[in-house]
C-alpha cells in the first residue's frame, strides 16, 4: 500500500475491498439522505436528538429490506462498502471536529471546581459496568461501550470509541439504544426532581452535565430548567461540564488501544499498538488546541461542530443499516438492565456528593 493511499481514505477503501470509488459512493448517498431528515427532526425532538432517529430509521429500513445493503445492482454496484466506509472512517473524522467545540480555558474554570465529581462517578461507572457486565455474561465490547457511553458523553464517546476496540456495528447499535433510553429519562425527570431538591442553577448543571450522558439531553434538560427558573446558569454550566467529560475520551482511547494490543498479543498474534492507535483522537486533542489558541472565530468553530455532529448522524445511519434486528435484541434486556445500573450509579453518586454542600 502507498502513502498516498495510506493516506487518501476513498483510495484506502478501494484497496481494502478491491472496488472503485463510485461503487462505494451510493451508500455514502444514503447515509447522508438518511441524515438529512434525522437533523431536521432531531431539532423538532432535541429530547430523542438526531442520531437515534437516524439508528432507527436505518433499523427499520434493513428490517423491511433485508437485502437492501447486501443486494448487487447493475454493474455490480453495492451499498455495502459506502456503509462500512460511513460507519468507519466517516465516523473518525467526525470525532476530530468535534474537538472544535472545546475551549480549555472554559473547561479549566468550570472543570476545575467538578474534577472531584467527575473522577469518582467516572471510576464508579467503569467499575459497575465491568462488573455488571460480567454478571449478566454480556460481550465484552458491548459492555465497554455502555460503560463509555453512560461515563463520558453518550454516542459521541462511543463513536470515538468503537473503532479502537474494534466494534461491530450490532455492537454499537445495543450500546447507542440503551443510551438512548436513560438520556430521555434524565432529560425528562432531573429538572423536575431538583426543582423539588431545591438545587442551585450551578449545582442542578453539574448534576445534569455529570449524570445525563449526550450532551443534547444535558442542553434539552437545561433549557428546561432555564424555563421554569428564569436563569439560563444551570445550561451553561451543564454544557461546559458534559464538554469537559468529553475531554477525557482521549485517555479512556488511549488506555482501550493499549488493553486492545495486549489481547491480541496474548492470543499469539503479531498485533501491534501503533495499529490499533487511535490517531484521530489526536487529531481530536489538535482539533482543540486550534480552537483555543488559534483565536477561530466563533462562527466557524461553531459550523465546524455541527458538520461533525452531522456526520455522526450518517454514522449511526450506517451503522442501523447494516445492524439486524433479531441480533440488536439477542441479548433482550441485559444490556438495558446493565445501562440502568450504570446510570443509576452515576446519576445517585453525583447527588450524595453535591449533598456534603453547595457549589455554587
């Protein structure tokens, strides 16, 4: 393989499969088809968000067409490598410009004053999930990803994290679905609950940005909390909380590549770190720094954002459409019953902490 095609993800993808760039296309096209509408409604329902109306709307197409993503067209065209090329590379670079929504000068002042938190209901969740995991004999990768997920930042980290673990998308689909579940009940039920607790804005942020795991539920729940008090302190501070979790995905990365190695190591293969190394998560960090050094105004860090949000979106598209459902409920509610439990864990954890004293 060339550096040039090293380097050129289309050229990278015909080399794997063997095929021309315009047979991978069409199901790029779809993807972004499917995406399209799954934005334009995810802004209608910012409590159900984009990339599960574009996970289930891609479920259900390849449940009415099961051959749809395997089907050979004329002149042998498919919709298979343009999925696998969505779901996979696609999915890389949306990461990195997510990294133009961090400034770490705002993470530093806000992240600072939750670092305790956000250490010990991380540890916590990590902990619950291997444990949980294990106990309800689910796969590892699945696993993983529900503790990821329902740790850090909902369907962004897991999409950082599925390629460096190796996922597949069956795997990404039970992970992302559960998820999905508790952000709508966090978003539905914690302004309501710390308006009963008398939370302060800064503390019901803090809660909200540490216990509700996709940061467009931790913005639906602030700006419901911002209506029924009058002060928009609470969605600022849960906004700047959920970014600073999201900041620790390159860590988290950096330690599953390595754990990832070592596997493939001990079962007698010549698997090697640099070949799991989950460079984007770099180019993420650089992503970063650029936003806040380099002075970008904040319109362009603002479009380039939301370009990796929507490239997401085609993600977890592609990814529904070359999940089948029978496998997506093989494991029925085991998976939710484990995401209940590392919710839970989180979302009280955070609450006995804030109980020894106010914030802000």
């Amino acid at each position: 393989m060339t550096t040039w095609t090293k380097l050129n993800p289309i050229k990278r993808l015909e080399h794997n499969y063997n095929v021309p760039w315009y047979q991978i296309i069409w199901g790029i096209l779809l993807c972004l088809a499917l995406a399209a509408g799954a934005w334009q409604l995810g802004k209608l329902f910012p409590v159900v968000g984009g990339p599960i109306v574009a996970i289930v709307a891609g479920i259900l197409i390849s449940a009415i067409f099961p051959r749809l993503t395997t089907r050979r067209f004329s002149r042998g065209i498919s919709l298979e490598y343009g999925l696998k090329f969505t779901s996979k590379e696609l999915l890389r670079y949306a990461v990195v410009l997510l990294g133009f929504s961090l400034n770490f000068y705002s993470l530093i002042q806000v992240g600072g004053q939750t670092l305790m938190i956000m250490l010990v209901t991380m540890s916590l969740a990590f902990l619950t999930a291997a444990v949980g995991g294990r106990l309800l004999k689910l796969p590892g990768k699945t696993t993983t990803l529900i503790g990821v997920g329902t740790a850090v930042c909902g369907a962004s980290a897991i999409a950082a994290a599925a390629p460096v673990i190796q996922a597949e998308d069956k795997d990404v689909g039970q992970a992302i679905s559960t998820i999905f579940l508790f952000n709508i009940i966090g978003a539905l039920i914690f302004p309501t609950l710390g308006l009963l607790m008398q939370m302060t804005d800064f503390n019901f942020g803090t809660w909200a940005g540490t216990a509700i795991t996709d940061t467009s539920s931790v913005v639906a729940a602030g700006a419901a909390w911002s209506n029924a008090t009058g002060s928009d302190v609470a969605l600022q501070i849960g906004t700047i909380a959920k970014l600073t979790r999201a900041l620790t995905i390159v860590p988290i990365c950096l330690v599953l590549a390595v754990i990832q190695a070592r596997q493939h190591r001990q079962q007698g293969g010549s698997f090697h770190l640099a070949q799991v190394f989950p460079w984007f998560v770099l180019a993420f960090v650089l992503a970063a720094t650029v936003n806040t050094f380099a002075g970008l105004p904040t319109w362009l860090s603002a479009d380039l954002t939301e370009a990796g949000k929507f490239v997401i979106i085609m993600a977890m598209a592609a990814i529904g459409l070359n999940t089948n459902i029978q496998q997506l409920f093989a494991h029925g509610i085991r998976p939710i019953l484990l995401g209940a439990a590392c919710w839970l864990v989180l979302t009280l954890a955070t609450l006995l902490i804030l109980s020894f004293g106010p914030l802000g």
